[in-house]
C-alpha cells in the first residue's frame, strides 16, 4: 500500500514500516517457513510498486497470484486485519492492477521466448545438466557459431551445429582446442531431453524484448508482469536458470542509471533456493555480479524462500530489504539457521529475535529496511497488510480475454523462424551432397562416353579389318586372274614369236623364240595388272 510515496509493508503496534522507493533497488529478502505468509507480502509489495508507478516481475509458481487483475473481496479475515491496523483512515480500498501474462509453454499466458545465443553457453549448459568438460564444448560451439556467423535461434540450430562441428571436428580442434566425440554426444543426449521438457517452445522468435516491460497503464500504475510456472516449477534446474537469464537481460539491457528516487523495475524471485543449488562457482560467481551491479541500473531483486541459509553470504550481503516471516527449528541444523538468520538483524532491544521468529503467527513478520540514509533500521515485529487486489486464481476465460486483449498479443503470438544456423547448414549440405552427386553423374557419363567410344574404335577397326581382307581378296583374285591370262597369253605369243623364229632358226630357234615370247608376254601383262 502506498502512503505519502512510500512503501507501506505493516505495522508494528502503532508504528508504520515503510520500504523507502529510493532504497528500494538495494534488494531484499521475503523468508518463511510453508504457509507463513510469504505468498501475501509478495503480492502487497508488487501492488505497492505497481502503485508507484513501478513495474513488477514474479513467477506465479503455484497459480494463485493470477487474480491481480481484479479487485479484492472482504472477507471476515480482511475486515479484522483492516479493522486492526486502522487502515480504513490510511486509504485502504480494493482494486485492480493492470498485468500481462507471459508462459514459455505457450498455455496461460503469452509466450515469453528467448534464442540460444541470447541464453549464453553457460545458461544453456546448466539448463541442460553438462559438466565442465560438457560446458566447454558448448562455449566452443558458441565460438564457432559466432566466427562463422551462424544464427543459435531454436533448439533445431542447436543440434545442426552439433552435428556440424562433429564432422568437421579434425579442422577446428587445431583451431579452437580438443572436441570430442563423445562430448558432443552427451550434448546432443541433453537437448533431446530439454526438447522433451518443452525446450523447443521457449526458444525461439520473436524473442522477448525486455523494454516492453518497462510500462505504466493509463492511470501511472506499473504493469505486472506474471510468468505461470506451475508446469515450469517441475524441473528446478530450468526454472532457475531462465529466471536468472531474466536476471541478466535486465542487467545487460538497462543503462547506468545512479540513485534514482524510485526503481526502473523490481524482479521477484520466488523459490530462490532453486537458483542456488548444486550450482557451480562460475554460476554463483555471474549471480553475485548481477546481484551486486544491477541495482546501479534502477532494478531491485527481492529472493522468495523459505530459508535465508538458501542464499549465498554474498548475496546476501546485498539484501538491504527484509521480511522473516516464522521459521521452524526443530533439529539442531534448523536451530542453528534460524539463530544465523537472527543475527543478521540489528536488535531490537523491546524482544528476543530468535524466539520470536520461532513464535510468528500467519501473516505476521520480522522486518528491517533501510532507511532514507541507507542504514538498516532496528527489527520490528509486524502485522503485513491484506492485499489489495484478489486473491486467487482467475477462471480460464477471464485469463484468456486478458491475454488475447493484450497490446503485446499481436507481437508475441505468432512464432517465426527465420533463416539460422539450421537453415543455412541444411543448405550447405544440400549442396554439398549436390556437388558430390553431379561429380558422380560426371564420372559416370564420362565412363559411359569412354566405353562408347572404345566400342566404335573397335567396331572402326574390325570395319577396317574387313575392308582390307576384302581388298586383299579383290588384289588375289586380280593377281590369280592376271597369271591366268598372263600364262594364256603367254603361251600363244610364244607359239607364235616360236613359228617366227622357227622359219629362220630350226628346231632350236622355234623352242627359244616360243619360252622368249612367252616371259615377254608374262612380263607385260604382270606389268598391266599389278
């Protein structure tokens, strides 16, 4: 609730705790035990912010924060708590608050959507469950995505870049260090598993463009933005690491802004403990850092869980803003927590810290803030304020027309998938396989070509053959001719120039004349039909 453009949290007794607007991007802390209240200060906190103007961010993990957008109802309860706290005379009315619905599952509420490279090789590896060595080739992966100007958009880019570096895992080990193949298969293994819890649908485009956050509705108040986890908050490991990617979009988008008189924007974190466990240093390490400089960018963090030994000491030196609600300390660890988390007060010398932590009723809470110098005020047991707005879930045809009434319903509502690393690799391998094939075709037209032409070469030769053999028979049967005729011939112009040579010469004239005339007649004719 809003007085006087402060933040009013409760009362104790008949003092007025305030959260300073101007000290409100120091951070805070909302702890309790299961069924403290924790779930009521968030929202009396997000409708006090939104009052000032400020927008609100926070999962909605178990589905009753979606009754935001309508006015509270008197309840017995509310009357004696309103009644109790005299704030009927501090201007306490129900109402509603303005509130966009965001579900990376696409079910209840607009879809909030990201890209693999806007995730990051060390998000996307601790949502996947990679080790460090696991971790590594994801960053390498990155890297040769980045030089080679392949988009990350979806998961389908993922695993064609996947594939890609594998094949061609000899080339870039001299470059960029030892990829196995092993490695690689253990990574593909992980984003079969994250498709199957839905990976597939919360990364993508359009992507979300975290400045649409940053809005007021027509009366000033701050947009609350609500992300339905109730199907999200079943893998821890998941929720945590998309939240903090939230986190760090803020931190990475948003300009140094200094001391500002009121936060740009306040992020709740519910079921923190869920960002904190079983992560690595490197994570804790980029946490802090977030943790620690955002708030030099107007962005107040304020963690939800149920124990504060569930945040790191270096966050939670950063955590000016607290409410305890009751702890339980039944086992020696859980006294000693709770002893901790007393201690981290500035005593109030009116009670026992620890004992009363221990003896807080429902809606009942320790609370220290910083004041208008930034110094931590003394503990003070408070009564929290009754919210505003309902308090409950809303019916699904009420979130619908919100959702589809939107502003933003027409930006987020279609997905796209525009040219990336797997359209472009899909491409080279069509390609490529092209190449190949066309090579084949090639050769094989080029054989086909080589035995045509061997096959007419030979059937040229035996042509040739056969029209010698019959030219040699045609020279034969000329040569056969031609002795025949030469013999015939022969043997009458021997006979003749013989009876010639025969009257001069005698018997012996007529025999050389006869062989004379027939080797003349030989000759001249084998001369006619050589």
């Amino acid at each position: 609730m809003l007085q006087d453009m402060k933040i009013l949290v409760g009362k104790a007794n008949d003092k007025n705790v305030y959260i300073y607007p101007q000290m409100a991007n120091r951070h805070g802390l909302i702890a309790g035990a299961t069924g403290t209240g924790k779930t009521v200060t968030l929202k009396v906190l997000a409708e006090s912010f939104s009052d000032c103007g400020v927008p609100v961010f926070f999962a909605d993990v178990k589905g009753d924060l979606s009754g935001m957008c309508k006015k509270g109802e008197n309840s017995e309860n509310v009357s004696k708590r309103v009644e109790s706290m005299g704030l009927d005379a501090l201007g306490f009315d129900f109402r509603e608050y303005p509130v966009t619905y965001w579900d990376v599952y696409e079910e209840k509420g607009l879809p909030l959507r990201t890209t693999i490279t806007e995730m990051g090789p060390l998000l996307m590896s601790r949502i996947m469950g990679l080790n460090e060595t696991q971790t590594g080739i994801m960053t390498l992966i990155f890297k040769i995505a980045d030089d080679e100007g392949l988009l990350l958009i979806d998961t389908k880019d993922l695993r064609s870049m996947i594939q890609y570096v594998g094949e061609n895992a000899k080339e870039y080990t001299l470059k960029y260090g030892n990829i196995t193949t092993q490695s690689l298969g253990a990574i593909s293994r992980a984003l079969v598993g994250l498709e199957a819890e839905g990976g597939d649908k919360f990364f993508g485009e359009p992507a979300l463009n975290i400045t649409d956050w940053f809005s007021t509705d027509m009366s000033g108040k701050g947009y609350i933005q609500i992300l339905d986890c109730q199907k999200l908050i079943n893998n821890p490991t998941m929720y945590a690491t998309f939240l903090l990617w939230m986190m760090s979009e803020l931190f990475e988008t948003l300009p140094e802004m200094g001391d500002l008189e009121k936060p740009k924007m306040v992020f709740f974190f519910d079921e923190a403990h869920m960002l904190f466990d079983n992560a690595p240093a490197s994570l804790l390490s980029k946490i802090e850092q977030v943790v620690k400089l955002i708030r030099s960018k107007g962005v107040g963090i304020y963690f939800v869980t149920q124990n504060p030994k569930d945040i790191p000491d270096g966050v939670m030196s950063q955590l000016g803003n607290k409410v305890q609600h009751a702890l339980h300390a039944y086992t020696p660890n859980e006294q000693k927590a709770a002893k901790a988390a007393a201690g981290s007060y500035r005593e109030n010398p009116e009670f026992d810290t620890y004992e009363t932590m221990l003896a807080l009723g429902t809606g009942e809470a320790l609370v220290s803030v910083l004041d208008e110098k930034g110094i931590p005020t003394v503990v003070e047991k408070c009564k929290i304020l009754p919210p505003q707005s309902y308090m409950g879930a809303i019916d699904d045809a009420t979130r619908d027309s919100k959702i589809k009434g939107h502003v933003l319903y027409t930006k987020y509502s279609q997905y796209e998938d525009r040219d990336s690393a797997y359209e472009f690799l899909t491409r080279r391998n069509l390609e490529i396989e092209q190449a190949k094939q066309e090579e084949l075709d090639a050769a094989a037209q080029a054989k086909e070509e080589a035995a045509l032409m061997k096959e007419q070469e030979k059937k040229e030769a035996q042509a040739q053959k056969a029209k010698e053999r019959e030219e040699n028979a045609k020279k034969r049967a000329t040569k056969t001719a031609a002795k025949s005729v030469a013999n015939s011939v022969a043997g009458t112009v021997g006979r003749e120039v013989g009876k010639t040579v025969g009257k001069v010469g005698g018997k012996f004239g007529k025999t050389l004349g006869g062989n004379l005339g027939a080797s003349l007649a030989r000759g001249i004719i084998g001369t006619l039909f050589k």
